[in-house]
C-alpha cells in the first residue's frame, strides 16, 4: 500500500503511443507517418516530460508539445527510402524573452 506522505517513487508506467498516416490529400498516397507518444506514472498519473527536443512538429527529427508532455516523432517503414516523408511541412516554436526597461 502506498503511503500518501511520502511522494510517489514512479515505479509502474503506462505510455500511449498514436501513429498517424501524413497525406498530401484525403485519399492519397501516405507521404509520412509520425508518433504521438506520452507517459505517465501508473500509480500517481503524473505525465512525465521530455528531455531535449525542441517544441514543435519537424518531419525529419522529434519534436515535443509546448507543455513537454508529448514527444511528436517521425517514424518511417524500415524497407524505406531514408529520405521518406522528408518533404513534409513543420513548425517550431521559439520563446522570445525580452527584457523590461
């Protein structure tokens, strides 16, 4: 039983993973596919934030959400080309701290 006064030590976790098909148009050919993944701790449900990608969705490296919690990254089919799904469009995000006067 899990003592609550003392913080959860996160030992059980469950993910949720989404694949998405990228098309040009309704239809079409499938141009890419990217990931939505996101953890949390099984116990608490604390979400668990990413480490190191940059804001945003880029189709040829990961990228995560504003809050951190969710990790955006392109996938492709092993047999391939390895420039598959790089012609798609992405953002980034970029926070601007400005200084008061």
């Amino acid at each position: 039983m899990t003592n609550p006064d003392l913080p959860c030590p996160h030992e059980r976790f469950e993910a949720t993973v989404v694949v998405h098909r990228l098309t040009a148009t309704d239809g079409n050919q499938v141009d890419g596919f990217t990931t939505d993944i996101r953890i949390h701790c099984a116990d608490c449900s604390e979400p668990f934030r990413w480490i190191g990608p940059p804001a945003g969705v880029f189709p040829d490296r990961p990228g995560v959400s504003v809050d951190e919690t969710e990790l955006r990254a392109p996938i492709r089919p092993a047999s391939s080309d390895p420039d598959f799904g790089l012609g798609l469009p992405g953002f980034a995000i970029q926070a601007v701290l400005r200084e008061e006067p």
